[in-house]
C-alpha cells in the first residue's frame, strides 16, 4: 500500500517539474525575443532620425529659395530640399552612409561637396556661394542661355564684342591714370608748353580708347527679353556718370589749354575742366571694380 503511494507521489513531482520546466523555456524565449524586438526599434529610430540641416550664404547674405539636393552614394538615391528666407534648409531621416550635397542656384555655378551622415548624430553644413559674375548676372535666363542656335550665336558673338570692350576698358585706365597724374603741372603756376601738350596727348589717348570701348558695349547685339541685374546694373548705371564725363572733360579742356596758351588765367566755364575730369576717372574706377570683384 505504502509503495504504491510512493511510486505515485514520484511521478506526480517528475510531471511538475517537467512542466514548469517547459515554462520557464517558454518565458525565456519570450522574453529574449522582446528584447530583440525593442533593440531592433531602438537603433531603426536613432537610424531613421539623422537631419542634416544648415545654411547657404553668399558675401551679400542669406540665399533664399535654393535647391538642396543630396544623392546617396551606395544606392544613388536622391532627397531634395528648399533653403527658407533665411537660407536654412533641413533633410531628415537620413540613413546613415556617404551622400554628395549639391546646392543649385541661379546665377552661381552648381556647388557640389561630400557629406558622410553617422546614425543617430545629427549634421550641420553651411555652404558660402562665390565665383565671377555667370550669364545668369548678366540676365540671362536659364532658357535663354541654352535656347535656340539663332540665340546661341547672337550670344556668343556678344561675348566676344563684350571681351574686347572689358580689354580695351582696361587698357584706357592707364593713359587717363597718367592724365590725371600730369593735370597738376599742365595747370600749375609754373606749368610749360611741354607738360599741356603731354597732358593733352594723354587725353587723346584716353579718349580714343574709351570711346572705341563704348562702341563695342554699344553695338554687342541684344537678346529680347534679358534683364539685366547684380554687378552689371551698377556697371551701367556708372556709365551714365563717366560717359558724359568723357565728352565734357576734352571740351574744357581745350578751352582751358587755348586760355593757357594765351598766358591768361583759366577762368569760366574752363575752370571745371579739372572736377569733371576727376569725378569722370572716379566713376570709370568704380565701373571696373563693379566687374572685377564679386559682391
């Protein structure tokens, strides 16, 4: 009787221990697979939430509606985004791996850079703009500059015509830099023969040159509909000052060397030779600067 009870009790404590073996087995697995489950979620949220954001400039401030482009290196995706008011922009959930940033705006040549995002740090890269003035300061539109071949030609052949005007430009500079530098002994007290007419030769030559300049800025055919803006606004409107200048300093000028030559005082309307011509050198310097650096 007492056997039999005991080999009982023997297997019921043999079937419990099974049992809650079988359990535990279960609740480990369980729980290693939450565990899985919340790491897994853990880093695919620090991976998914990458921004790379920052600012583009140029030396006169904040670049407004800019295109941002980033293309992934590995899969050649690409994201694109929109600089705000203030020049920010903002590209997120960014996975990480090796990227290319290009920032496309009108009037500046493309602006490409490498970017390498690290999961769960956030990036900053702010990108300045530079480069001389591009076609698109000189008004023309991007239609414009790749349009039909009537217009690429009337293009091409203004920018030859506008190279030799840039050239001869520069090279009437240095005759009126002298003119202005012999000013001061052709109408001097002490002043000679010799140093008028070496003013007067200087003069002319600045003259002849900066007119044949003119005609080629002049006659460099148009393309309708081009506006023109930036740098080249400001190189026009000083023409306005140096190119009435330029037809008024000679004028009294020669009065003035007819009254010297007289051995009477420059008197008169003649007494004005010498502030035009200095406000008329002060205009044409800023009207080379206007296109020689970049603001």
């Amino acid at each position: 009787m007492h056997g039999i009870q005991l080999d009982e009790f023997a297997l019921i404590i043999e079937g419990d221990f099974r049992m809650n073996w079988k359990a535990q087995k279960v609740f480990v697995g369980l729980w290693v697979l939450l565990l899985g489950l919340m790491v897994a979620d853990h880093a695919s949220a620090q991976e998914a939430g990458v921004t790379l954001s920052g600012t583009v400039t140029t030396s006169s401030g904040a670049v407004a509606n800019a295109k941002i482009t980033l293309k992934n290196a590995a899969t050649q995706q690409t994201t694109e985004a929109q600089t705000d008011a203030s020049g920010r922009y903002s590209v997120q959930d960014l996975p990480a791996g090796d990227y290319e940033l290009s920032v496309s705006v009108e009037g500046f040549p493309i602006t490409t850079m490498p970017v390498t995002i690290v999961a769960g740090v956030s990036k900053m890269m702010d990108v300045t703009l530079g480069g001389a003035p591009s076609l698109g300061d000189l008004g023309f539109s991007s239609a414009q500059i790749q349009g039909s071949p009537q217009n690429q030609a009337l293009l091409d052949k203004r920018s030859h015509m506008l190279k030799i005007h840039q050239r001869l430009g520069l090279i009437a500079a240095v005759p009126m830099i002298a003119s202005v530098a012999t000013s001061f002994g052709a109408s001097g007290r002490s002043t000679s023969s010799t140093d008028r007419y070496l003013h007067l030769a200087l003069g002319a030559a600045t003259g002849d040159l900066y007119f044949t300049s003119a005609y080629f800025a002049i006659r460099a055919p148009k393309i309708p509909g081009t506006q023109t803006r930036g740098q080249i606004r400001a190189h026009k409107i000083l023409a306005w000052i140096h190119g009435p200048g330029m037809i008024l300093t000679p004028i009294l000028g020669g009065m003035a060397f007819s009254e010297r030559s007289k051995g009477e005082r420059v008197h008169g309307i003649a007494s004005a030779h010498g502030p035009v011509a200095i406000v008329t050198a002060s205009a044409y310097a800023a009207a080379i600067l206007s296109v020689s650096v970049k603001f």
